[in-house]
C-alpha cells in the first residue's frame, strides 16, 4: 500500500496512491491525516488496503491523477524525526578526511541525532538557505514511520513497528556541522528542514527487498540533471532500521509516527555514487589534497529517487531547487 | 490566563484555568486541543480570553474543579521541543568539574539541543527509568510555546512570538551523557520525556516579572519534600527566551506549538541551592574532592514550583516519583 499527503492546511489531506504512481484516491471517511490513521493503525490500516485494492484494481470512481507537485512530506509535521548514521563507511570517510581516528564503539553503538519535525518539506518544494557560505548539502537516506513503541523494545521485536517506508533529503549545512558537532549538543542549526519522497509505502510493497529491516535497493541521486549516484541502501548498512528504533528504546517510548532514518547511504565501491556531496569532497581531500566539487547554490537542483526491479519509481522522486532568501 | 490538557486521547483536552488554579472550564467549542489553539492563535486567543474573565469573574456555569494530578503536559506531544542552557554558571560548573575551559564562544553561542517531543508527560507522571545506574537527575527550567517563527528572525521580533509559558522537568540520565556528547549528536538516550507544570500561562499573567524575555522569579525544587533550591530565573540568565528563539530561527523557520526551554536554573549564589544534582555534585567534586549527593533511585520524588508576590503557585507543582521498569 502507498500512501501520501496532499497539501492542505498543515496536516496534508491523506490519500491511497496506486501502485504506478498514477492515481490517487481520498480517504477522509477513513483517516483525515496521516498521523491520524498511524494513531489507530491497526484498526485503520485494513480499511485503507481495501481502498488501495480498489484502486489498483481500477475500481475506484473516486480515482483522480496523482501528482507528486501536490504533496505535502508524507507527515507534513510530526512529533518525532530522529537520524541515524548507519552507513558507517560515511562515518569513516568524514573522520578520514579529519585525521580522527573511528572508535571502535561506533560499530555497536549507532551515532543518531534527535532531528527537528515542526517543518518537514514536500518532495518538491524548495531548500531555503539564508546563505550560501553555508555549505548546502543533499543527504539521500531512507526513513522509517513507527507506530507505538514500548520502551525496553528490543531489535527483534522492533521491526514490527514499522509500518511505513519512504525516502528523505536530510538538507545539512556542511559550514555550520563543525562548531555544532564541537559544542555536543548535536545540530540544531545546520540540519534545517528535511524533505520527504511523495509516497511512504508499506514495506511489504518493498517485496523481497526489504529484508532484516533494511532495503536492499540502490538509492539513485542526481544534481542539476547529472548522475550523481546510486549506493545499495541494504548492503553496507551496519545498523538496520530495527536496530536504530531499539537504540533510541533504549530509555524511553516512542510515540505513533515517530520518522527513523537511515543516514546517508553510502558503499565503499566509489563506482557506485554518491548520496552527499561531502562524501565526494572527502574523497577529493584524501586523494588530492583539496575538496572540489562545490556545495549546492541558488538555482542548483537534486533528486532522489529509487526504483524497482521493473524501472518504475517506487516513492515518487524528491526533486527540490536551492533557494536563496534574504 | 492559563491553560491546561485534561488527560484525554494522546492530544488532550484544552481547558481554560481560574488564576487561583482552584477551578477550569472546558472550552472545546472554542479548540479541542492546545496545539489546535496555537493553530491559529491570533483568531483563538481573544476568545479563549473572554471565557477566562467570566470564569475569573465567578461567572462561568460550566466551572468545574481544578486538579493538577488529571493533568497531562499543556502539549501532550509537540512538533518541537528545544532545550538551551542559558545560565552560564550551570555550564562554567559542569566544565570545571571536569578540569575544561570555557570557550569564549559560549557567551555569544547558545549551547542548545533538539529534544524527542513525542511523549510529554504530565506534572504528576512518573519518571520511567529502567536502570538506577544510569544516574537519574531532575533538571528545573523554565519554557515557552511559540506561534509560527519565520526564519531569519531577530531576538527584538522573536518575543512577541511568546505566547505561553510555563516549567518544566527535563529529565535526564547523567551517566549516558558523557558518552552522547563525545559522539557529538547531542542527547538521544540521556534525555528521555521531560515533564511539564500543570498550566501554561501567558506572558501578562507574570505581570512585572516578566521582562525583556525573561522571568525574574525563583523556581523552588524540593527532593523526598526537602528544600533543594530557589535560584532566580531571570537574574543570571546569559539568552533571554527570545535570542533562543532568534538562534534557532538563524536556518529554519518554526512552527506554531514549538517548545523552547530555558536550560537548568543556576545561580551563583550557592545559598539559593539548586535546579539539579548535578550541579551539587560538581560543587562538591570541586570542593571535597567527590561527589556525595545521590542521584535519584526507585520512590524518590521531586516537586518543581515557582510562586507569586502573594505566594500563590503561578504555574501548579510539577510532583513525580521515580519508577523503575525492568
């Protein structure tokens, strides 16, 4: 089942999408919001899966076209987004490029950040920066929404609570990452609002792809309209998806429609791509001594976007556009 | 006038409150919900005020009695919950206490962090912890609520973006800290669900007391109903609530119902006591050499107050009880 959230108000209008991205249907008599439908998800989720066979089937009359210029993020604001940092072959190459040394703790104990989710972006609106300086940046990662989850919860049991999957654009601030990281206290400035892909699917949609808890498809990334890259999100990720929610569960709940994500998906085979740009300048200093591709400017574009086995998009793509503000 | 959310569903049910704290008023004609409300403020507000001075006035038919133990926090779960540590002394300790320097940048440079705010508790909620070890410490501060913030705006502009205010219990596991803060991604697992006071008041009802984004009051701690501390709130605090919400503003806008707390209470003056163990502790490293106050253990208690010029409870108490949980 996919699902997604058209703008309205600040909430979103919660529609079914068909498996081909090309229709939708409204479920208002089922669930008004998103986060509505993940606060009785189990006494809701049946209903909205025979809305969404009706609509694959080409037996809605409600059906109308779906565009992805419309949506809203999945949840348009939520009450938790917490970001992992799971693909640690990134970790390794940023602590590389610094000289750090990679304590051997971050191979048993996730690097997360509590991320902020008043304002979480549409797959097509804009990156608004207040200053290029900044050192604007993609991160292409993959996010899970939970359900209720019991504190204490292990991994094992931790993978039941992920109902939704779906593609996330973790904007970072590359120039303001050092000061924030030194102070310890994690970033609240330089990871400004993320934007999500048009649809957040069941994981069963994901079909033998999604297995342990991670999705083992590449994650395609592009800037102004050139192949930027497309690293296996399942291959090399060290924590799974159920290993990060059973971190955080560690010493405390977690509450329906809590966001996960992954970290930006990152494979040691450089063949493969990119889903940041820090990683390539990282590279660039270890290799020639200087960073050179720039950071993201006014007017510059990404996307993001994963497909399946038959080339069809699975998420809809994230498409944004820099945008300089006074 | 003060606000409250009767324990109802996971949003709660708004009710305006009598200044006295002795009577209440459902008010779901006028919202349903506190963040319904900070929706749309400006529409709702003068509304909700108008059932305050009749039920102020004695004339409000529906008034029912007030209880603080049916409360749950003013947002039960909130798009946003920041958290700042503006008394620098509280920093300066923590810092000596490990033998570091203070960088000059900490009095220009908001030390703040992004806390979860899927799961506020109530004033009367216990604090869950499933391990003593991990060294449980209250830390009293006092918060604000936010309408919508545009980004770029400036600490001249950020206070009229105050709308309520009231105390909270950011809870906090120390022994999990050092570890989260040399990973730099500031505190996932060290910081579990802080704890609101049963009211959230507006700015007018702190009358002189509130100046220049800062409440000038002390905030009374008890542990186990023992004196622990009454440190001002607004004598030594380095960013007013205001340039807290101006330094998050520098990179992204917020959203209405944001939370933005204050950091721990902390004086120079030791006679006024504390707002955290932790603070005795360092004073005690740093004068005998180690720390003797105990943290918090299973049955412990902590009551959280502030009062007026008359000695009446602005805000209720904040009164939890620790509990263990295997």
């Amino acid at each position: 089942m996919k699902l997604a959230s058209l703008k309205h108000g600040r909430d979103g209008r919660l529609v079914v999408v068909s498996r081909d991205l090309k229709h939708c249907v409204e479920v208002s008599d089922i669930a008004r919001t998103m986060q509505a439908a993940l606060d009785d998800w189990a006494q809701i989720e049946p209903r909205l899966r025979e809305a969404s066979d009706r609509l694959n089937a080409g037996q809605e009359s409600r059906a109308q076209a779906f565009d992805p210029a419309q949506c809203a993020a999945p949840l348009p604001r939520a009450y938790q987004w917490v970001d992992g940092s799971a693909y640690l072959n990134h970790v390794e190459l940023v602590r590389k490029a610094r000289n750090a040394e990679m304590p051997p703790s971050f191979y048993t104990d996730p690097l997360m950040y509590q991320g902020g989710s008043d304002d979480l972006l549409g797959p097509r609106d804009a990156i608004t920066i207040r200053d290029e300086a900044w050192g604007t940046d993609l991160e292409a990662e993959v996010a899970v929404i939970t359900d209720d989850v019991a504190i204490g919860t292990q991994s094992a049991d931790a993978q039941k609570h992920i109902k939704l999957v779906m593609l996330v654009n973790d904007v970072s601030l590359r120039g303001l990452i050092p000061n924030e990281l030194a102070k310890g206290f994690g970033f609240v400035l330089s990871k400004p609002a993320s934007a999500f892909s048009p649809v957040a699917v069941t994981p069963d949609e994901l079909e033998g792809h999604w297995r342990e808890g991670k999705l083992h498809l590449p994650l395609r990334t592009w800037i102004n309209g050139k192949w930027f890259g497309e690293p296996n999100a399942g291959e090399e990720m060290t924590f799974s998806h159920a290993d990060l929610i059973a971190h955080l569960a560690n010493t405390r709940k977690l509450g329906a429609g809590s966001i996960v994500g992954s970290g930006t998906i990152s494979n040691k085979d450089r063949s493969r791509g990119f889903c940041c740009i820090a990683e390539v300048r990282m590279i660039e200093t270890i290799e020639q001594g200087k960073p050179v591709t720039p950071f993201l400017k006014h007017g510059d574009s990404v996307k993001i976007e994963m497909l399946d086995d038959k080339g069809q998009s699975i998420f809809g793509s994230i498409e944004q556009t820099v945008q300089l503000v006074s």
